[in-house]
C-alpha cells in the first residue's frame, strides 16, 4: 500500500486577516502540518494543491496575491509537487490524476479546505478515478452556511459532510489514526 499526502488550498485567505476566514483553520493548519511533518519523515509523496480564483466576481485566492499563497504552516519545500487548480475538484483541468499514478500512489490522505467544497469534490473524484481516500478529518475546515435562509454552523457543515465521505468515498479518520496507521 503506498500512500500519499494531498494538502488542498490551505491558503493565507482562509486564516485570520484573510479574506474569507474559516472556522477552525489553524487547528486544521496544525494537524495537516503534524501529517506534513510525518509524510516528509518517511519519505512518501506529497502534493499540495493551491487554488486561483479566476473568474471576474471573484475576491479571494485571486492571483499574484499574498492570499493566495500557500500557508507557511505547511509550505511546500523543493521537490515537493504544487499543482494549481481553478475549479473546487483539484483533478479538473490538472495534472493531479496523472502525476498520482507517476508517483505510484494507490491510497490518498487528504486534508485542507473548505470541507464542503474543495474537499468534498476533490475526495469524491478521487473514489471515482479509483483510488483508495483516507479523509483526516480534523485536519480540514470549513464555514456557516445559509441554505432556505437559516444559518448552518460550520461544525454541522463539516460533520454532514465528513458523515457524507465516510461511505462509500473514504476512511475520514483523526489525524492521530492516520499516524497509527502510518507506524
């Protein structure tokens, strides 16, 4: 079983003084850095994935922009692949699926944000194009939502949609799990 790591748009917008702050971000930041540290350590494969907002109405992740950047909580060292992604489902029009299968990756541990988008979309794809997910789901965030005008708390948003990955999309296992597993 060979198992790598893909970090998802753990970028300065979504941390406190960006544009577009979630809730729990650092405690997120932390545990992916915690999975960072011990992928790095065993010397498996990592890939990071950062998002540039390219349509016209958008006011985050724009490019060229400091909060679009990767957080230093988790910063890509050299060797370490960044594939940059425009939609919410990091294989769309990337190079993810191919470079994941040049590296021989079979199981994926992913981790980042926003759980009821980019990690939700980019996990269900994952599944689809067959590969095995583990979903750290403590080392992901999210936001409130408003749906028929009430407000769902992000703790709600990110417990249905982790509730939603667990079957039959992916292990969504805590950070400490996963680094059982990795021992």
């Amino acid at each position: 079983m060979y198992r790598g790591l893909v970090i998802v748009d753990l970028q300065n917008d979504y941390f406190p003084g960006g544009k577009m702050e979630l809730f729990g971000i650092e405690a997120a930041a932390d545990n992916a850095r915690i999975l960072l540290a011990e992928f790095r350590k065993s010397k498996s494969p990592i890939i990071h994935i950062q998002h540039i907002s390219l349509p016209p109405n958008a006011f985050f992740f724009l490019p060229d922009t400091e909060g679009a950047q990767l957080n230093e909580r988790v910063s890509p060292r050299d060797g370490e692949t960044v594939i940059v992604k425009n939609y919410p489902n990091s294989f769309r029009n990337t190079s993810l699926s191919e470079t994941i299968r040049s590296m021989r990756i079979d199981n994926l541990v992913i981790c980042g944000a926003m759980t009821h988008m980019c990690i939700d979309a980019t996990t269900r794809a994952a599944f689809d194009l067959g590969f095995n997910c583990t979903v750290a789901e403590d080392a992901c965030a999210t936001m409130d939502l408003v749906f028929n005008k009430k407000i769902i708390k992000a703790p709600e948003v990110h417990a249905s949609f982790m509730a939603a990955l667990s079957h039959p999309y992916a292990k969504v296992i805590s950070t400490g799990d996963i680094l059982k597993d990795m021992a």
